[in-house]
C-alpha cells in the first residue's frame, strides 16, 4: 500500500464590485512514485485541475421542494474545454518500492482548499459553501465591510 501526496496552489483575482472570481495561477505538484508516462500524466493533472474548480466554482445540484431542477447537462453548468486554465504540473518523482514500477497512482489533492484560501488571501472573506459563487463572495465583502448587499 502506498500513498500519492499532492499540493495544488492558486492565484486569484476577485472584483469586488461583482464578486467574481478569476484563476490567473494554478500550479499543481504530484508526487508520483516513478513517472511511467509523463505526458499522460500530466493529462490527469489538467484533467483533475479543472474538474476542481468546476466543483469548487460552478457545479451544483438545485432542488426545489426536493426535486432536482438541473437534473441533465443542458440545466447542469459544469465546465468544458472551453472553460480550461493555464495549469503548471510539477512532477517530483520519488520510485516507491512496494508499488509495481515504483509507480503510484495520482489523485486530485488540495483542489478546493487551494482555490478557497486564494480567495480568502485576495480578499479577506472565508468561504465555506460550495460552489463558491460571485454572489455569495460579494455577500461575505459586503459583511466584513459592515454594509449589507446592494
């Protein structure tokens, strides 16, 4: 048994008129065992990397009464290709010898704390809920600031 150790950092920029949120840095450090195929490798990590921040940014369910209102991918706002960001992997390779190859597998550590504290440095405001709406990161300016939303 062997264990996959990563840490992911993000820089960002919030308008605090609007509330938005916008990655300008995301780097994306693995440590892999012994890297078998770099370039594919590096593919999880851009694949993991933007499934994060859909699932920290965008991706939620909505029910009504109990009834889920996004239920399929045309109510649904999850990301695409369109929506992908410039990722930095770093690859630190470290052969583990109870793996075969020295390999280990890769995850998706540290996604969302990463964005969350970015927000948190920019800002000042701890957000807890996901997804991490414009809206709600307006909210949370507005409370520390002592004013409520206009």
């Amino acid at each position: 048994m062997t264990y996959t150790w990563g840490c992911h950092g993000v820089e960002v920029e919030v308008d605090t008129q609007t509330g938005q949120v916008e990655i300008v840095r995301y780097v994306a450090a693995h440590e892999v065992g012994r890297a078998i195929n770099p370039l594919l490798l590096k593919g999880q990590i851009y694949g993991a990397a933007l499934q994060g921040v859909g699932f920290a940014l965008a991706e939620e369910m909505i029910y009504d009464q109990g009834k889920l209102l996004n239920a399929n991918f045309r109510d649904y706002k999850m990301l695409t290709a369109m929506d992908a960001l410039p990722v930095e992997p770093i690859i630190v390779e470290d052969p583990d010898a109870a793996s075969p190859y020295g390999a280990k597998g890769i995850g998706e550590p540290g996604l969302v704390p990463a964005i969350a504290n970015a927000i948190y440095d920019a800002v000042g405001v701890r957000m807890r809920k996901l997804p991490i709406k414009s809206e709600a990161v307006l909210a949370a300016i507005f409370e520390k600031a002592g004013r409520g939303v206009r």
